[in-house]
C-alpha cells in the first residue's frame, strides 16, 4: 500500500506513514491509536474510516471492522465528497474482503463507477471486484466499455477471456464464441495483435469452433512471428492439422519439432498417432484427478490403425529410419526419448499385427544396455515390458544381469543392480518365486546397500544416496513373506529395513510413507503420525497426500491428531478458494490470459472435492466426538456449524455427481491401493498370478472416487444434522411429557425421516429393509458378520431411529408378529452385540497386526456417542422445571415407562464399556515381557525364517567400516533393532492408554446420569 500515498481523502502522506509502518510491522494497537489521533482531526474522512477498520480487522475484531467500514461507506455515498481516489475503495476492498462481503466492495465501486464514468482506474477496480464474485458477464461488460473508452488491446482480451470462462462454466455459453471471434477479427484489422498471449487466446477461440483452417491461416501469417519460439508454433500447427485430419502434413510438423526436441516424448507419440490416423489427442481429465500411469496407456496409442498393414508397415519403417537418425545425432545419455521410441514402435507394430520376430526384445536389451544404470530405467519401459513372453522376460533378465559384476562397488553397477530387481518387481516375478528365494533377495540387497554406502559418503545429507530403492524394495518383498506366512518377524523386519535406512539418511520420503502405512497397519498409530509429520506436507499437498494418514487417524483414538489435520487442511481450503481470484486478477494485470482460464478451473476443481466435503464433515464430527460428554458444548458446536443444514445441503444427489478425486494414489504401497483396502488383511491366494493383482490394484484405483468413498462422503455429512434433530426432537417431545402436538416436532421427525431414507440409501437398502435388517441383528435372526463392512454405519443408523422413534407420533418400527419392539431394547441389544462379537474375535493387539481397535473406537466413538447425546437429551426433557407442586394438588410424576427404559439402556451401556475396558486392560503387558515376545519373532535360523536381516542390521551398525565415512558413521552409532521394537511397544501402550480415557469419560457421564435417575424415580 505504501506506494500508493497520497493526499488520500486531502490528508498528507506524512500524517498516513507512521500508522501504515505500524500495520507492516503488526503492531495494531500503536496503529489503531495514531488513526484514532488522524480520525479526531479528520472525522469525516472516508478513507481514514476505511484504515480504521482494516486495522481492526487485523486485530481481530471483525463486528467493528465492519460497522466502521460500513460507515466509511455511507460516507463515500453522501454528497460531501467530491473524489473517489482508489486508495479509499481498494482499502474498503481489502476489508470487505476479508469480511466476506465481496458484495459491499463491489457496490462501492458500482457506485463510484457511476458518479465518474469514464475513470479507467475505477473501471479496473470494479472488474477486479468481478473478478473476485466470479461474475464472467459483466467482467465482459465491463472490459469492453474500458476497451470502447481507450481502445487498449489488453482490455479487449479481458472482455475474450471473461467469454471463455462463460464458455467452460455457463450453459449455453458456447454461443458467444463468434462475438469473441468478431470483436478479435474488427481489432485485428485495424490494429493487428501484439502478444503472444493473444495470438493463443485467438487460436484458441478458432480451435473451439473448429475453425481449424482458420487457426493454421493465422498462424502462417505475420502473427504467428508473435510465437517467441518456434517449436511452440510447430506444435500448435500440428495439433491444428491433426484435429482438422490432416495427417500427413501433421506427422511432418512433428518431425520437426522432434528434429529440435528429440526428447519431447509427448510429441513422440503425437508423430506415431498421426502417421497410424488415430485419434491422438492424449487425454487430459477435465477434473484434473490423477490418472495412474501403470494402470492405463492412453486408448488411441492401444488400438489398432485402421490403415492397410502394408500402409502401416511402410509408415512405422519410415519413423523407425527417422528415430534412429536422431539417436545418433543425440548421443547424451540425457536424452532418452529416441531409444524410447524405437521400443513404441515396435509396440504398434504388434499391436497391428505386423510380425517383427525379436525386434521387441531386441529393442528393449539395447535400452538397458544404454540406460539400465539409471534409476528411472525400469519404469520408462514398464509398458512394454508386459508384453514380453515369458522367454523373453527371461532373456531380458539374463542380459541386464550378465552386464555387469554384481560384486564390484560403483555407481552403474548399484543402478544395474537396482533396475534388475526393479523389472523384476514390475513383472510380478517376486509373487512367483518360494519364500527362501525371497529371503534370499532381501538379505542381498540389504547386503548391496552396506556395501556401497561408500559411494554416498560425500553426498550432501539432503542430497539421495546411491541405491535408497534397495531398502525400499526390501522392505517391500519383508512385506510379501509377512503376508503369505502370517509371521510376524518379516513385518518386523520390514519395518526395521526402513527406519535403519532413516538412521542414515533421514529425509528419504519413501521410506517414510511405507513407514506410515506400516506401523498404521501394526497398531502404532503415534510412529505413524511422528513419520508422515516429518514429511511436512503442506498447500496443495495436504490435498493429495493426506489420505496417507488421515483415514487412520480418524478411526483411532487420537482425536485431537485428527483435528488438527482437518483444520490444516480446511484452513489452507478455505485461504485458497478465499484468495485465488487475487491471482486471477494478477494474471490478468499480467496479461497471462492463459493462466486466468487455468486459475478458475483449478479453483472450481477444489472447490468440488471429494475430500474437501468430507473434511467439513470430519471437522464437525471430531468436536462432536471429543464433547460428546457434555451436551451444552455439543450444541455450540452445532450452532457454529448451521445446525448441519449447509453439509446437508453441499451433498445433495447433483452436487455428489460433480465432486472431483484429487488423491494422489501412485505413492502409497502396492498392499494398500487405496486407503479402503489393504492386502494384508485378506489371505495370500497361492494360485492367483502376478497379471491378477496387478489387475486387482488397478480396479480398486479406478473405482475409489465412486465406491465406498462416495457414499461414505456423503453419509458423514448426514450425521451433524441428525445428531441435532435427535437430540432437539427427544428433548422436545419429552418436556411437553409425550404429547406430540408441537408443529415444530411434526417437522422435525418429517425432516429425519427424509435424512435417514438417505442415510439407508448410502448403505445400500431402502428404509423398510434397513428397518428389517436392524431388528433382524437385534433379535438375533441375521449374523451382524454378513454386514462387518459398514457395522458402525448400520450401528448410528439403529441410533438415528431410536431418536426418530420417540419424536414420531406413532411407532416407526414395524410390530413383529407377538409384540411392538421397544427401540431403546434394539439400540443397546445392537450396540451390545456388535462390540461383544468384536471383543471375542480381537486377537492380542501386540501380535495382531491389522487388529481390530480402530472399528472398536468408531463403535465407542460414534453410535455411542450419539446415542450418550440423546440419554443426556431425554433427560433434559424430563428433568423438573422448578415450579413449586401446588398445595394439596396431586404430585406431578415424570414419565416413568421413558425413564425406566433409559435407566436400562445406561445400565447396557456402562456393562458394555466396562467389557471394553477389560478387554483393553488384557491388552498390557508389562514392557519387558512384551519386548521379549515380539524379539522371539526375530529368532529365526541363519538359512530360514526372520531375523537374519535383523542381525545383519546390527551387525553393520557395532562394525562399522572406516570407508563409509564420518557422517554416515555416527548417524549409525544410535541403531538398535531393539530400541526401534521398543518404540512399537511404546505407541501401542499410548493407543490402548488413549482409548481407555475415552471409555472413562463415556462411563463418568454413565455413572452421573444413572444417579439422577435413580434420584427421578425414587
């Protein structure tokens, strides 16, 4: 703001500065008591009024902030003043802003437009204000009056680009590409373009109307010189030419884009589809969600041409011929893209059923021999490695092997060596191979990365080390042997892999994430939590990468680690969506005109997250879960969060439709797809292929957005507002002593009928048959196991319709054939059977991995939860009013049948958590006895079973060598397999001890509740 001093308002700069150098600096009260000083000399100044109520928006007090600036407004509206300078708006904007009042600033502004029509400064600042409340069509409007007032080209591309965005975000909005088109051609002709950025915006608007005759004209014209560089005009051509089916003339473009960039992979294979006629616009999601390169290759490269084979033939000759002209002309072992492509091509050549005999092979032994020494080797050529026979896979393992000497320390043969294992790893073959043989390979690369830590001893500690996928992939195949013997010491020894290889170098993000997912797995849910915070994933990471951590968190006992994630991340939401039309106003000041269409499509794809209404519901639900105990902080929490009713409403039926997937699920581990499945807890099928799993993950991939996740989704944000129906509706009913006669309570049981049709609907059943299904499980005529999937959710749901029953005015549960069912009987017979059940099948927690306590915590966390809320509810409802009985009149009782079925249900409820409480109690074991457990998985034999990478560990760590050097030495000084088991045992204690307080505090506000009972019914 500094440089915009002036005589703001008629106030000298001088009387400004002191009080704008005292808000840089955060010092609001000295600034707020130097405006307050300016404001006694100059009490009807809007623009002081305005740096008023910014600082006191900085401070904190936004109710004054806006009185004041709403009185800075009136003033800019009275008669009195006679100039409107930017300074006083942009000052209102920014505290409007903040406020969110975007519509005050924009009204300031509509006014001061209005008093002075022609002022540019002000007409910029009302766009900018539209800009802000995203309202496209009079952005237009307003840049082409600044156009027709001083005819600069850049507000005429303004007026363009607010018509694209009516064109990707308004229905119909297509019809105003030919006014687009129009106004850019009159311009045009009489004063021709002048930037880059809108010769494209122009291309652009041909492109979208399939003009593409038109677009390739204008970019051979004099215009196209405007394109700095020309590879970036080839390829606009080609990609014109090839939209228009011009292929021929396109295949030729990209030859010279290739000629100049041999690495341009993307233009690779726009050559190869134009020379084939396929359709070769390479996808790009509309959402933006991320697509998995292993699982898919783009569909037009996949499908055979529809040329003749002698055509295709005669065309993949001619490219094979010019690909290999460019790898002798590149010789560098950075470019990589013509070797590549020789592999591609002879990819369609089988795909177009043109014999080629071994040139497949052949190609990829040649690429390897090259490149296998780099780390990025393997996954370059995944695809084409799935095409092998398996001979070939053979003879390709055999070629990479016999390149080089295993034994030897140097950095190509550790990148050989790792790129062998790697192939390996793609193809499946370590599902193949027995569990001696994996042992084997463990312990060797184990082995491999000790022997060559030398290599890395001048490395920056920051800096990767040579060979750190070794571990990993140990680690990894530790995994493996875990899941086929159930062995609890490959786990351990997994584990152990990782963090030693932390101890010597501690920021390798791989490690840590396999980590995290690991000790989630095991019950340590605290070393889990520590590993992923050191990741320090912040902005738009904590968008992708928090389903790394965050569904475990939610389902354990750490609630306030839960909380404080959602609000990170809901902080960082709400900033952006607040703040990214500031970078649409830039860009447009910048006149990147691109990067304005890429800002609000960014902006609108976060803004429709899946995981960004899920967090608003996590983020209402944690504070219900941790103040369950007290009703009257409940119901703050409730009214701060509307009641439930705008979660309701942001998950109506259209608005799930449209939600986007921006997880990114490439990084997580091959046993845990997606954060709804997890290998390990299934059994290893001995028979299923290596082609099998891979098809397997790829599936769970590809449906996560819309299976379980969406209706889990969009079932969470159902329950803040049932939550508030319930406890209101109960509460009401009662207090009026069962005379349902209130309209007011007719709604209300209206409106949670209405949300638990939903709510059924989510898990799959209409009401009626969810209805039949709860009493089915309560009286013990269906298996609560045939529904373990979403028990908790079928738990809250019984809950919901114990509440929903007492509201209504007649019984929603249907009467069985010798009695009405009681629902407060359904309620705690459920909720005491499906924690029982899980109670007899948890096995112990310290050998269990993948056990049973984060569905135990949801049982005690959620339907009990809500279900404490309702029991605190009724008994609001029915506690005395204090009025005084009259004399001699008879004696007011409460209602007895309701008080006496709620006595029973605490009674259920405080044996039920005493039963969880003993179960967790079971769960201790003193340390030292439980240290010497878990150590008895690590004692296997020197040619079998685990522990022997455990010893090689600590071995390496007491004897270590003088070559290694200095800083890897004395980070390894601190190793000990045991202290990291100690660890383990550690985190699990601080689970069980964090449950436990749960449990307590739900029983401390059992016991006082059935005291007042007893008290209300004697």
């Amino acid at each position: 703001m500094a440089s915009k001093f002036g005589l703001a308002g008629g106030i000298p700069e001088r009387r400004v500065r002191p009080i704008w150098d005292a808000v840089d600096s955060r010092q609001y009260k000295a600034a707020l008591k130097l405006c307050t000083a300016l404001l006694a000399k100059h009490p009807t100044s809007p623009y002081v009024l305005a740096l008023k109520a910014l600082i006191l928006e900085r401070m904190g007090k936004p109710d004054e902030a806006l009185s004041v600036s709403l009185d800075a407004k009136e003033r800019l509206y009275s008669d009195n003043i006679f100039h409107f300078d930017d300074l006083t708006l942009s000052t209102l904007q920014i505290v409007f802003q903040r406020l969110e009042r975007l519509d005050l600033a924009t009204s300031c502004y509509e006014y001061a437009c209005t008093k002075y029509p022609s002022n540019l400064e002000l007409m910029m600042g009302l766009f900018n204000c539209y800009v802000r409340e995203y309202s496209y069509v009079k952005q237009q409007q307003t840049a082409i009056k600044m156009y027709k007032t001083v005819g600069e080209e850049r507000f005429l591309l303004w007026a363009i680009c607010s018509i694209q965005l009516q064109v990707h975000f308004s229905s119909g909005g297509e019809k105003l590409l030919p006014l687009a088109e129009a106004l850019l051609k009159k311009h045009i002709s009489s004063h021709s373009l002048h930037e880059p950025e809108a010769l494209a915006l122009y291309v652009s608007i041909l492109e979208q109307q399939a003009k593409y005759d038109a677009a390739l004209e204008v970019l051979s014209g004099d215009m196209g010189s405007l394109l700095g560089r020309e590879e970036d005009k080839l390829r606009l051509q080609g990609r014109l030419l090839a939209h228009a089916s011009s292929y021929v003339a396109a295949s030729e473009i990209y030859q010279k884009v290739l000629e100049s960039c041999p690495d341009d992979w993307e233009s690779f294979l726009h050559y190869i589809g134009c020379l084939l006629e396929h359709d070769v616009n390479l996808p790009k999601p509309c959402t933006g969600e991320h697509a998995s390169p292993s699982c898919s290759v783009d569909s037009a490269m996949t499908k055979k041409s529809c040329l003749s084979e002698e055509l295709v033939e005669s065309r993949l000759a001619s490219a094979l011929s010019f690909v290999q002209r460019l790898q002798e002309s590149n010789s560098s072992d950075c470019v990589r893209g013509p070797h590549l492509a020789s592999i591609e091509i002879e990819r369609q050549r089988c795909l177009n059923g043109i014999p080629n005999d071994r040139k497949l092979i052949e190609a990829l032994v040649k690429y390897f021999s090259r490149f296998g020494h780099l780390s990025c080797s393997a996954s370059d050529v995944a695809t084409y490695l799935h095409m092998l026979s398996s001979d070939e896979i053979t003879e390709l393992l055999a070629e990479i092997s016999g390149s080089f000497d295993a034994s030897s320390v140097s950095v190509n043969t550790l990148g050989l060596t790792v790129t062998l294992v790697k192939v390996q790893e793609l193809l499946g073959m370590l599902f193949t191979k027995s569990t001696a043989e994996l042992q084997g390979i463990a312990k060797g690369l184990v082995d491999t990365f000790y022997r060559n830590l030398p290599l890395s001893n001048d490395l920056d500690p920051q800096e990767s080390m040579y060979g750190e996928e070794l571990l990993s992939m140990a680690s990894s195949i530790l995994v493996q042997l875990f899941w086929r013997t159930r062995n609890l010491g490959y786990l351990l020894e997994a584990i152990l892999v990782l963090e030693f290889g932390l101890t010597v170098r501690k920021y390798v993000w791989q490690y840590k994430i396999n980590l995290v997912h690991l000790y989630s797995y095991l019950g340590a849910l605290p070393l889990a939590h520590k590993w992923y915070i050191t990741l320090e994933v912040k902005n738009i990471l904590l968008e992708s990468v928090s389903h790394h951590i965050l569904p475990q968190l939610l389902d354990s006992p750490f609630l306030q680690h839960a909380a404080d994630l959602v609000k990170d991340y809901l902080k960082f939401m709400d900033d952006h969506l607040k703040e990214s039309a500031d970078l649409t106003c830039l860009a447009y000041r910048h006149r990147t005109y691109s990067k304005v269409i890429e800002f609000v499509q960014f902006k609108d794809r976060l803004q429709r997250s899946m995981q960004y209404l899920s967090a608003k519901s996590d983020s209402v639900m944690l504070q219900l879960k941790q103040k369950a105990e007290s009703l009257e902080e409940v119901e703050s929490i409730l009214e701060n969060a509307s009641h439930g009713t705008r979660l309701v409403e942001v998950s109506n039926e259209d608005n799930m439709k449209q939600l986007t997937f921006n997880e990114d699920l490439e990084a997580r581990p091959w046993w845990t797809p997606t954060s709804s499945v997890n290998f390990l807890s299934e059994q290893f099928d001995e028979g299923s292929t290596p082609s099998s799993y891979r098809n397997k993950m790829c599936k769970h991939k590809s449906e996560e957005k819309g299976g379980p996740k969406l209706k889990d989704a969009e079932r969470k944000s159902l329950v803040p507002r049932l939550v508030y129906l319930s406890t209101h509706g109960c509460a009401y009913f009662l207090r009026e002593g069962g005379r349902n006669n209130g309209s007011c309570n007719v709604t209300a049981a209206g409106e949670m009928k209405t949300l638990l049709e939903k709510y059924a609907r989510s898990i799959g059943y209409s009401i009626d048959d969810a209805l039949s299904i709860v009493l089915g499980m309560s009286s013990g005529k269906k298996a609560v196991k045939d529904y373990t999937p979403d028990i908790v959710s079928w738990m809250s749901f019984t809950v919901f319709i114990n509440a929903w029953n007492l509201c209504s005015t007649e019984s929603v549960i249907p009467a069985t054939e010798f009695s009405s069912p009681n629902s407060w009987d359904m309620v705690d017979i459920l909720l005491k059977i499906c924690i029982e059940e899980q109670l007899t099948d948890g096995n112990r927690m310290l050998t269990s991995p993948g056990n049973n306590i984060p569905l135990l915590v949801r049982m005690v966390t959620e339907p009990i939860s809500w279900h404490l809320l309702i029991i605190q509810s009724c008994m609001r409802g029915m506690a005395p009013q204090g009025k005084k009985k009259k004399k001699g009149g008879p004696s007011e009782r409460p209602n007895t049948p309701q008080l006496l079925a709620i006595q029973s249900s605490v009674n259920r409820m405080v044996d039920t958590l005493r039963r969880v409480q003993t179960w967790l109690s079971d769960q201790m074991k003193p340390e030292e006895q439980a240290l010497d457990v878990l150590l008895s998985y690590l004692q296997g034999t020197s040619t079998e079973g685990p522990g022997q990478i455990s010893r090689t560990l600590d071995e390496s760590a007491v004897t270590v060598s003088s070559e290694i050097g200095g800083r890897i030495a004395q980070s390894l000084e601190s190793w000990s397999s045991a202290g990291v088991i100690r660890k383990i045992l550690g985190a699990e204690k601080e689970t069980i001890a964090e449950f436990k307080k749960i449990c307590d505090s739900k029983l401390k506000l059992l016991m006082s509740e059935s005291a007042s009972l007893s008290s209300m019914l004697h």
